[in-house]
C-alpha cells in the first residue's frame, strides 16, 4: 500500500533552468509580436532589435530549451514563426538558391523522367531538347519583340484615333482631295482627259490625327484613320496630297506620307549624303529642311507635277522641286515678312497653270481683329514674277479652284465664271478676274476650303458642307465628334481629365520616362530589391548548374548535420516528401500537357496571335491552382489587344473573339476541374480542394507570386511531415522512431 505522504507528493520547486526557459519562451513571444507589428509599419529597417541575426540566436535558443518546459508545441509554434519571418526578410537573398534549388530539383525529375537508360542517350536527348527549345524561345522572343512594336504604335493610333475623340472630341483642322485620273475603257492611257474617269479621296485632318473619308460596302460614309509614326500627338494645321504622296504640316516641321512603296524607294539619300529609312504608309518627317522647328500654316502639290511642293510657313515661302530633297525660298522681297495662309495650284480649262498664295503681315497674323489679306498668282512656265490680285478685306484661311457651272459655250465644253475661292471668317468669297472679290451665299464662318470635280467643300472646326455645283444647294458632308466631356467641358474636373489626356498621357507616351521608370520598378519587386532581375536570374542559374551537378551531395551533406540518432527519422521525412513531390510533377507535367494540346488548338481556331505560344502559357499557368487558366486566358486576351493594336482585327471582330475567348477559358477550367485534374492528380495529391484555394489565398498574402506557385508544393511537403509524424507516432516498432532515437541517445 502507499503510504500518505505517497498519496500526496510535493510538488517540485522550479528550478534555474525551468525559469530561463520561460522568461526565453516569453521573450520570443513578445518579439514575434514586436517584429510584425514594426513590418506593418515599414520601418523595421531601422530597428537593430530587427537584425536578422536576432531570431537566428532566438531559434538556437529555442531549440535549446525545448525540453525544460511543458508545454513544447508554444515553442514549435515559435521557431516556425520565426523562421517565416527570417524567410520573408531574407527572401531577397534567398530568391536565387528557391530558384536554382527548385529548377535542379525539376530538372533531376525530368532527367530521371527520359525513356533512355544509357548515358550518352540521356546526353543527346537532353542536348536536343535544350536546343528546340532555345530555338522556340528565340523566335518566340523575336515574334513578340515584333509584335509588341506594333502594338504600341498601335495602342498609340487606337489612343489618338479612338480615346481622345470619344472622351475629348475632336475638331477639324485641315482638309484635302485627292484626285485619279484613270484610263478609258480601252485602257489607254494617253486618252483625252474627257475620256478618262476621275476618282476622289478625301481626307480630312483634326487635332489628333488623319483620316480617309470613304464609303463601305452599303454606301455608308466612314472614316478610316491613317495616323501612325512620326505623326502621332502632332498639331496638324495643313494638308495636301497628290498621287502616291500626302504632306502634312505641323508647328513643328514637315510630315510626308507614302500609300505605296516601290523596293527602290526605301531610303532616301538627302543632299549632306545622309539616309534616311522610309516605309510605306507611315508618316516620317521629312527632315533637313529649312524649316524644322517653324510653323507650317500651308502647303500644296500642284496637281500637274508630284514632285513639286509649296511650303508656307509663318515667316516665309518655299518650295522644292524634287521631293522635298532640296529648297529654295521663293520671293522673299514680298513673303520674307509675311506670313503664309493658304496656297493653292490651279489649271483653268485653257491650260494655263497657276499658283495661287494668300498672306499676311506678320505682326497682324495673330491678332484676332479682321485684317487685309493679300493674295498673289504666280503662271507656271512663264518668266512673269508673281502678281498680286486685289485684296480681300479679310483674314483668309483657305483658297481654292473655281468650279465649272453650266454655261455651255463652243459647242458644248464648260468654262469657269469663277476662278477661285476664299474662306474667311465673314464667309466664302469669289474671284473671277472681271471684278474684285465678290461675297457669295455661305456668310458663316469658314476655314477649311477644297475643291474638286465633284463640287467644293467647306467647313469650319465642327463641320464639313458640300456643294455639287454652283447652282446646288449646300449638303452636310460630315460632322465632328464632340466626345462624352463636351456636355460638362467647363467644369474645373472636365478640363483637368481633358488636359490630363491631350497633354500628360501623350507626354509620358512620347518620351517613355514613366514606363520605364514603371517597368524598372516592377522588374525590381519581382526580384524583391535583390540586384534587380537580371543579376537574380544569372545568380539563380549559377546555383542551378552546381545543385544540378552535386544534388545527391548537397543532400547527404545536409544529412550530415542531423545528429546520428535522428538521422534515419529525417531521411523518413525526405523520403516522404520527394515521394510525394515526384507524385506531384508527374500529375503537373501530365495535365500542363493536356491543358496545352486544348488550348494551342482552341486558340489557332479563334485565330489568336501566337496561339501556340499563348496556349503553352495557358498550359503553364495551369499550375497555378484555381485561377491558373483563368490567367491563361488573359495571356489570350493580351495577345488578342496585341493584334487589335497591330491592325489584325476591326473593333467588332475583336470583341467577338474575345468573347469566344473567354468562353474558351471558362471551358477548358470545367474540364480541367471536372475530367482532367480529378482523373490525374487523384492519385498524386489527395488535398481538398478548399484547403488548396486557403494555402493560394495565404501565399499570395505571403509571399506574393511565389506563394502563388508554391503553394501546393508547401502543402505537399506539410502533408508529408504530418503522415510520418503519425506513422511514427503509432508504429513504436519503427527502429528510426523518436522514442528509439532518444533512446540511443541516452545510452
């Protein structure tokens, strides 16, 4: 029997080493508290106690007194904090040995994974895939470095085009008619210009771009935009155009535009032997002229000769006789002072050819009152200098070529009463070289003016009016767009989202200082601040090639520092936990095949860019769990933009195959969810699938897109611990159980 004091046995007084261990478990408690409460904040870099050394010795000191207290699961719970804590700090550092660790421990697999058996078998089929595949990301890279040229050149157009006219409106700056002469029915081209057809293009340039005005297949007037280049964000303030050319003059230079290219024709040699590298239907500037950086108000190509063009800017004329090579001023005694308004060239129906050019006085050019303008005619081919005609009492912005009326004289052909055109702010004005200037019908504002064989044109900044013949009535020919701000266009929010968009947006555009700076940022947050992505890479790449080589060693080494007797109880972890991770690729490898075959042929049938390319990357993305192919589909959607932005698709077949797209996306995850992953990854990873998305959630809070990818293969290596933990807990046969461990450790 026991006796009573048996019954009752004192307690134990605590001793030294048992109060140490709490005051050090109290500690780690409150430092825990203390570090994620100052990494919230942002300031822990200056706090020494943050040093990462500090939970270094904290985890030894831990380690050390777990078997002085009770309750040893607080001090698991510890460390584990800790060391994510470190992990965090230092994942920086610690980014090119996950990587490179990570890549050999795939690579290993892979290898491992190879039908051969013999060793240079294993070399030559490791060497020619390392080769397709360096080919394939070679022209990948050079497909999409390509690509992605024309789409911000694209994105550009589509901002200056589409965006700005919808949200700012627009306004009509400048206007130009194209005119063709083609064969008769025989098709000889030397026929009679009675006998041959004309055709009319139209263009009308605004303060974001230039457009074709032309009707589509059911006779509906559209508007085709054509602002690419060297013209994007430019003023345009004049336009003219002439066989295969277009000209268009900014406050800033000259622009020049070619419809078509021969091979020939790809460079142009200028006159101080410098090249110059032109396509075709692009705008580039014509450089080297005298008038780079000087206000363009006219311009003009004579309708008889293509290689001829006027320039008037707001100190001068010039012009050149063989495309823009070479310039001369032209009769600065009476335009060196002037500045030029409108020029416009002329043949009558004797064939007399005339170069017609109003102008102002400089000092009056910008005043806002009326002020006389002056106009002068020049005769091409003759040795008359150029003449002046009466004034007009007017500021005038445009001139233009008389149009024929009805008048039938000489057995039928038609002749001109009036000679020619101005567009002024009292109205339109007519000059017929009987009388002065005389006040016709049209006394609204006018600014822009154009004349062609299918009648005359006029307008101002909000509207364009036409007129078949001079005994016709006006007809509106097109309106502008006055953009969703136009309503509320004087509230001080409007005028500043309107200035936003004309002004800082180009800006940011147009020099690439923000977007780089944005770019350099991102690059360095996903390296963690870690040298940046390119020394990360390179360094993730060197650890690669030594684990690659000595992962076997690294592993025994590693195992080395395990005291003896838990030796065989890690190596039960690690085998576990490769096993299961094996289990893992395997499944990942076999659905990142399948998902990759549907989507690269799902996308070639949409018609996506690089439906190949993005298709792989749906595979990939596949990894990610739960939202994976989701982000395969918005690779799809970006490459789609890609190709709306390039010029492949119009507006409405972009939408519908984006939102076959989408479905496509949609799609492919019920088939992953419900036949492929249930079916393939049954037998790798038995996790619930709610326990996936919580670990996805956690990681991204984490460690962001790390945690993202990481976050099965974690769950997989806790799943491991947890099942050994248990086998060895319940079978205490095991000779590498804990109990036998400590047991030898004893003896």
């Amino acid at each position: 029997m026991k006796s009573q004091g048996d019954m009752n046995p004192q307690q134990p007084a605590l001793t030294g080493a048992t109060i140490l261990a709490i005051i050090s478990v109290v500690f780690a408690a409150g430092w825990i508290a203390f570090a994620y409460y100052m990494g919230s904040t942002g300031s822990s870099n200056r706090v020494l106690l943050l040093h990462p050394v500090v939970p270094i010795l904290l985890i030894v000191l831990l380690t050390r007194i777990y078997r002085w207290i009770e309750i040893k699961s607080i001090i698991i719970l510890e460390i584990l904090m800790i060391g994510m804590w470190i992990f965090v700090r230092l994942l920086g550092a610690l980014t090119p040995f996950i990587l490179g660790f990570g890549f050999a421990y795939v690579f290993r697999f892979l290898w491992n994974a190879l039908p051969f058996k013999k060793e240079y078998q294993r070399g030559i089929a490791t060497v020619l895939i390392l080769i397709v595949c360096g080919g394939a990301l070679f022209y990948t890279g050079r497909q999409v470095s390509r690509q992605t040229r024309q789409m911000g050149s694209g994105l550009m157009k589509f901002y200056y085009e589409i965006v700005l006219p919808y949200v700012n409106g627009e306004t009509f700056e400048a206007v130009a008619i194209d005119i063709h002469s083609l064969a008769g029915e025989d098709g000889d081209t030397n026929s009679t210009s009675a006998e041959r057809q004309q055709t009319e293009t139209f263009y009308v340039a605004t303060n974001h771009g230039v457009y074709r005005i032309q009707d589509d297949a059911q006779g509906t007037r559209e508007r085709v935009g054509i602002t690419n280049g060297a013209l994007l964000g430019k003023r345009i303030q004049t336009l003219t155009t002439s066989g295969n050319v277009i000209y268009a003059g900014t406050s800033r230079g000259l622009y020049r535009y070619y419809k078509v290219l021969t091979s020939s024709r790809t460079e142009v040699i200028r006159p101080d032997k410098s090249i110059q590298r032109i396509r075709a239907q692009t705008w580039h500037k014509v450089e080297g002229t005298p008038f780079d950086t000087v206000s363009i108000q006219a311009i003009n190509t004579p309708p008889w000769d293509s290689t001829r063009i006027y320039v008037g800017t707001q100190n001068g004329l010039y012009t050149s006789r063989d495309e823009a090579l070479t310039w001369r001023e032209v009769e600065p005694t009476i335009y060196g002072e002037k500045s030029i308004h409108s020029i416009t060239s002329v043949e009558d129906a004797n064939g007399n050819r005339m170069v017609y050019v109003a102008s102002t006085p400089q000092d009056e050019s910008v005043s806002l009152e009326p002020v006389q303008t002056s106009v002068h005619w020049y005769l091409e081919g003759s040795s008359l200098g150029w003449d002046p005609l009466p004034p007009v009492t007017q500021t005038v912005y445009a001139l233009a070529g008389g149009q024929a009326s009805n008048t039938e004289i000489d057995g039928g052909s038609q002749v001109s009463d009036t000679e020619l055109y101005a567009a002024s702010l009292d109205g339109l004005y007519t000059w017929n070289r009987l009388d002065n200037w005389q006040k016709a019908e049209v006394t609204t504002e006018i600014t822009l003016l154009a004349a062609a064989p299918s009648g005359l044109y006029v307008g101002d900044q909000t509207f364009i009016r036409h007129r078949p013949k001079p005994t016709s009535g006006w007809r509106l020919f097109t309106i502008n767009k006055q953009g969703v701000t136009h309503t509320y266009r004087d509230e001080p929010i409007v005028q500043q989202i309107r200035a936003y968009l004309t002004e800082r947006i180009p800006a940011i555009a147009q020099t690439g200082g923000e977007a780089v700076k944005w770019i350099s940022g991102f690059v360095g947050s996903v390296a963690f601040g870690f040298g940046g992505f390119l020394a990360t890479l390179l360094l993730s790449f060197v650890v690669f090639v030594y684990a690659n080589q000595s992962f076997d060693n690294y592993f025994r080494s590693f195992i080395s520092l395990i005291p003896e007797g838990r030796r065989d109880t890690i190596k039960s972890y690690l085998r576990e936990i490769d096993k299961n991770l094996q289990q893992f690729l395997k499944g990942q490898v076999t659905v990142i095949a399948i998902i990759s075959a549907i989507s690269c042929i799902a996308y070639s049938i949409i018609g996506v860019p690089f439906a190949l390319v993005v298709g792989l990357l749906a595979g990939f993305c596949n990894a990610i769990p739960t939202f994976g192919p989701f982000i395969g589909g918005g690779f799809a959607l970006l490459a789609m933009l890609m190709g709306l932005a390039a010029g492949d698709f119009s507006p409405i077949d972009f939408l519908i195959r984006s939102a076959v797209v989408v479905g496509v996306a949609v799609v492919v995850q019920t088939i992953d969810n419900s036949l492929v992953s249930p079916k393939v990854m049954s037998d790798a990873v038995d996790v619930d699938p709610l326990l996936i998305m919580f670990g996805v959630i956690v990681g991204a809070t984490v460690l962001g897109f790390w945690g993202v990818l990481l976050a099965i293969p974690i769950i997989v290596v806790i799943k491991s611990v947890i099942a050994v933990s248990h086998t060895l807990a319940t079978d205490p046969h095991m000779d590498n159980t804990p109990a036998k461990a400590n047991a030898l450790e004893e003896n």
